[in-house]
C-alpha cells in the first residue's frame, strides 16, 4: 500500500480523506502529538510544479468521478466538482473564501418553515466559528479588503486585494449604475508573495491545480508540514472499505482499507476516526458499515444518516461586449463580487439569496457548456469568437434541505471493493428554482449595465453538495451532534460540508475548514479522556 511511513497496527487517530476538512483536522492533531493515520483514495502529488499543467481538461485528472452513483430525481446530475486526491478539492476549486453570514445560522428562525422543506437552525452559531474564520484565513492566505457585508469586529485578510481585471472594472461601472454595493472577492490566493510562495501570475488555469502554489492548496500548506512532525503516516491510492466497532457499537475500534492498484486489504485500529469524505462518500461508508448493533447503518438509530442532502444551484451568465477584456486572463472567479443579493429583501417570494461574482479564465470550454448550451453550429463558432471580449458571471443561489433527497445504498450493486454503490436521490426545492429565476434575471441585469449587447445565462446546474450528515442536538432529526460527533458513537468524528444544516450561498470551503479546526480542538481534548467526552457548546 502506498505510504509515507511503515503502517503501524494502531494509531491515536485515523483521518479517512485527505482534503479541504481532513488536511485541517491532520494539522491540528499532529501540531498536538497525536498520532495519525490520514487514508486517501486519490494520489499524492509531491511536485506540484511538474505534477501539473496548465490546461482546461486537466481539472479531470484532480476530480472525483461522479459517474457510479444511482441517481433519481431531476437534480442530480453528477457536475460538483469534488477532489480525488491528498488535497482534494483544494487542488480544484476556485479558491473563493468567504465567511457565512450570522444570518445563515439560524435560516428556520429567519425564514420560518418552508413547506416541503427540512430547514433547520445550526446548533452552533457565528461567534463559536470567529476565530477559526480567522486561522483558516491565514492558512489560506486570504486576499481580500473589508467590506460592507462584514460583521462587526471581522478582522481584515491577511493579504491585500488582487488588483480589478478590465472585465471586472466593468461590473464594478455596472454595479454602481445597478446602486448596488461591491468589493474585491475574498480569494485565497496570493496577492502579493506569503507563506514562502509567490504571487499569482494570472495565468488562468486555477482549476488545474496551481503549479506555484499561488493559490492555497491543503497538501502543500497543511499536510506536508505535518508529514515533517513525524506524528502522520499518509497511505494515498487507498480506499476505506468499513469503519468496525466494538461488539456493543459504542465506540469505533477502526477501520478496514484497501489498496486501490493490489487489492491488498488491511486492518488498522484507532482510539478516534474522523470521516472527512465528500457528502455523498461519508454516508455510503456510515450505512455499508451496518453490524449488529448498528443494523441500518453506523449511527442510524432515528434514519438521519445521509438525509438532508442540498447543493447550490449554479447559473454562468456570458454578455459580449466590443472591448478587447483579455477574458482569458486571471484567477478564476470572484475577482469582484456583490453580496447585496444573499438574503432576499426586496421579493416575497423566495427564502435565502444568491451571490454575483465575476469569472475569468475559466476556460472558453464553460462558455460553450454553460451559457451557450443552446447555441449550435456556425452560431456557437461566432459567439464563441467572442471569449476574450465577454464579461463573465457566476452565481450561486442557496438550496434549501429536503429530508427526502438523500443518500443510501444499492445494496445489490457493489463496487471493485464488495461496497454497495451511493444512490443519490436529489430534487430542487420550488424555492430553490424561484430564487434562480431572480437570480438569472439579476445576472443578465448587471452584464447589460456593463455594456453588453448580447447576453446569454445558463440553465441551472448543482455545485457545492451539502447537508447528509447533519449537525444538530436531537438525534431524531440530525446525524451528528454539535462537533461533529456521531450520535451513539462519541468517538466517530466528521468532517466537511455533509455537516451543514443550511448552505449560505457563499462558497463552503472557508467554512468547512473552520469548522475542522473547531471539532479538532474538541478531539484533542477528548483524547485527554478516559471515558467518552461531552462538553457544552459555548
């Protein structure tokens, strides 16, 4: 099996998945003398510089493959852009890195119970993240500058703002035009050099994986440095096959991996596992591991175990303006934005909101595929033509939770490995596809104040998965409690958005990550620990 280090038959703690949320939990465990076994299904790739390159098809090479899953509903259909490697997702995304509004915290207490809606108030709220917001920020090297739409005492980015793209200076026009109010996004990447890397050099490939390390990549800054403590052995190209407990089910003894090129299956032990797999990957391996005392999944007392699954819908506007913008140009999205738009305050006919960023050199390929999706021939050939002179924009618009989109098993269709394949059950919420509407109108609003004369807005497509693993006090209608903890099983942690009760329609990864720190801290307190921890929320 590939590794770092020799395996050993037991560890404090073992991580299963080393992305956005593990490479969080990794560092703080390892900075705090535990020893950890991190198991990550993708590959390891150590030189960055020559691992990579630039290109638009080579964002496939760092992305999860969506394309096993049973899928029912008219929702679903296998375009979030999740990592499969030690990184994950970090080596992928976008690098927007915004903080959830206290608003978002608390969206049944806001918004009320929508009908045919699951919504749910989080246990915890804005203040319990503050300062993990804070250290994630300075991992990731924020660039940024204060905003209107920060709450009060929100310190400043650690780096300055990436300087406005000439497209972006036109949003900025249209934005005023439009008396809406707007910044610099909140990117993690450089602006300036930081943590030893240097700045961007706008080359336009964010999503391919950033060979300088410009932008904030989780391998490079967190796990790395935790390989260099000695406390963390690394076994990549491996898959967790089953999470074992104790005769009765109330702790979790370990796990069951695989190496995903020999086949060679292995037994680890651990006195903690933290499950930081996607949203659709962490309830699979809860409900494939049943036993008997856990005979509908581990934790699956009340069948809350992969409920509760939401995404954002995304919508890509594309105007054509006569100006030369060099559209090809820079880090990819978010080099202005507008938050006015994420929580809805001039209709009443939807919950929630959405965001406007602005996108460039995301690749002509997402214009052909998203905007222009139904534009063919010689039509396509003359709009395309046009990249470089288009503004581009993206939304986001906040999905709402629906107890019934959910994962479970196919239990008569297993993978390589003898696991039943995730079915992933997923329709939009009417709420949801109201708020698109007002968020596509919006889009085409802006990009023709910018001065475009065509404008062209795609149809809706699902981005940021969420939800699944829920977070809250009442394991009847949640999955895990307020660290993150397994109901009924206090030292089975997770980790990543599958926690979210609601999703903003900010980015997850900034809070997901802060989240991570949070519930780590809480593990290495537990570890102190004899008998099973709890500690209040506060």
């Amino acid at each position: 099996m590939p590794a770092t280090s020799p395996l050993k038959s037991e560890y404090d703690v073992i991580v299963v998945g080393a992305g956005a949320a593990g490479a969080a939990y990794i560092s703080r465990l390892t900075a705090a003398g535990l020893n950890v076994l991190a198991i990550e299904r993708g590959p390891f790739y150590r030189d960055h510089y020559n691992d990579f390159y630039e290109s638009e098809l080579a964002v496939f090479n760092l992305l999860w493959d969506n394309n096993n899953y049973g899928v029912s509903g008219k929702a679903f259909r296998g375009t979030p852009n999740l990592g499969r490697a030690v990184g994950g997702g970090t080596l992928a995304w976008t690098a927007v890195a915004l903080r959830f509004f206290e608003r978002d915290f608390t969206f049944a207490s806001r918004w009320g119970r929508i009908p045919g809606s699951n919504v749910a108030d989080w246990p915890i709220r804005l203040h319990h993240l503050r300062r993990y917001y804070s250290e994630a920020e300075i991992h990731m090297g924020v660039s940024g500058a204060p905003t209107v739409w920060d709450a009060p005492g929100t310190p400043p980015p650690p780096n300055p703002p990436l300087p406005l793209y000439r497209g972006s200076r036109l949003c900025r026009d249209a934005f005023e035009r439009l008396n809406m109010n707007w910044a610099p996004g909140r990117i993690a990447v450089n602006s300036q050099p930081y943590n030893g890397n240097g700045a961007c050099l706008n080359c336009g490939h964010c999503r391919a994986g950033c060979r300088i390390n410009a932008k904030y990549q989780a391998d490079k800054v967190l796990i790395e440095p935790a390989l260099a403590t000695g406390y963390l052995t690394l076994a990549y190209e491996s898959v967790v096959t089953r999470l074992r407990t104790s005769e009765c089910g109330r702790r979790v003894c370990g796990v069951t991996f695989a190496d995903t090129v020999s086949g060679e299956y292995r037994d680890v032990d651990a006195r903690f596992v933290v499950v930081c797999n996607n949203p659709i990957e962490t309830p699979r391996l809860l409900l494939a591991s049943a036993n008997d005392a856990h005979p509908g999944g581990l934790g699956n007392r009340y069948d809350q175990v992969g409920r509760n699954f939401f995404c954002h819908l995304g919508t890509i506007g594309y105007g054509i303006t006569e100006q030369d913008l060099r559209n090809s140009i820079g880090h990819n999205m978010g080099n202005i934005m507008s938050l006015d738009t994420c929580e809805n305050t001039d209709n009443g006919d939807y919950a929630g909101g959405f965001t406007l960023m602005s996108l460039q050199g995301a690749g002509a390929g997402v214009v052909a595929l998203d905007p222009l999706v139904a534009v063919n021939g010689e039509r396509l050939k003359e709009k395309m033509a046009a990249y470089n002179n288009s503004i581009l924009m993206v939304s986001f618009v906040e999905g709402l939770p629906v107890a019934d989109n959910r994962i479970t098993l196919l239990l008569a269709q297993c993978d390589e490995f003898g696991v039943p394949k995730a079915h992933v059950h997923y329709d939009y919420h009417d709420n949801d596809i109201r708020a698109l509407g007002h968020a596509q109108a919006r889009m085409r609003q802006v990009l023709q104040a910018a001065g475009s004369s065509e404008t062209f807005v795609s149809p809706e497509f699902e981005s940021h998965p969420m939800g699944s693993m829920r977070m809250g006090r009442d394991p009847h209608v949640s999955a895990t409690d307020p660290w993150g903890r397994v109901h009924g099983i206090p030292n089975l942690y997770i980790g990543g958005a599958s926690l979210f009760a609601s999703g903003s329609s900010v980015n997850p990864t900034l809070t997901l990550h802060a989240l991570a720190l949070r519930s780590a801290d809480h593990l290495v307190r537990a570890s102190l620990c004899s008998e099973p921890f709890t500690e209040a929320v506060a």
